[in-house]
C-alpha cells in the first residue's frame, strides 16, 4: 500500500502569533489487493487557523473534500474538522 499527501496554503492574515492559512490538499491512495477503501483520489480545499505558542504550533479548521473511490468509481464529499499540534524540538542543541 502506498499514500501520498500534499497541502499548500498561505498566509492570508496575521494577528499577532495567530495566522489564517487558505490551503488546498490532494491525497492518493493504491493498494496492490485492490481494496476499495485503500485506493482512492481525495481533493479538498479550507481554511485553518496556525497559532504559536513558545514552541507549540497548533493548527485549527475546517475543509471541504471530495473523494473517490478508483475500483468502484463511488465519490462522496463532505466537511473536515480538525486540529493537529507539534512541539519544536532542539534535537542537536541548536536554536
């Protein structure tokens, strides 16, 4: 199995350590067993909110996707809420 995923935004606004980031995405899924779930074509397009606090970045929003399954030819779109957070870390002690 093998899954590619790709996001581009910008920042459209800053507000102190916040920013409101436009973005699009793809992802493409395909399995070598042809399981229907696994091979799909996920187009989407949002909007999300990137806040940073010291070293924490959290991301909060919402997005529209379509996907379509490739076997059965089946697409569904719906709304995607969510938030992802990373801590940045000194790995080697650089800052």
């Amino acid at each position: 199995m093998e899954r590619a995923h790709v996001q581009q935004g910008y920042v459209f606004k800053r507000y102190g350590s916040m920013a409101v980031i436009p973005f699009a995405e793809a992802t493409a899924g395909h399995d070598s067993k042809r399981f229907d779930w696994e091979n799909i074509a996920t187009v989407g397009t949002g909007v999300k909110v990137g806040i940073l606090s010291g070293k924490i970045y959290t991301e909060i929003g919402a997005g529209y996707l379509q996907e379509t399954r490739l076997i059965s030819d089946r697409t569904s779109q719906g709304l995607k809420m969510f938030v992802n957070m990373s801590y940045a870390w000194s790995l080697f002690g650089r800052k």
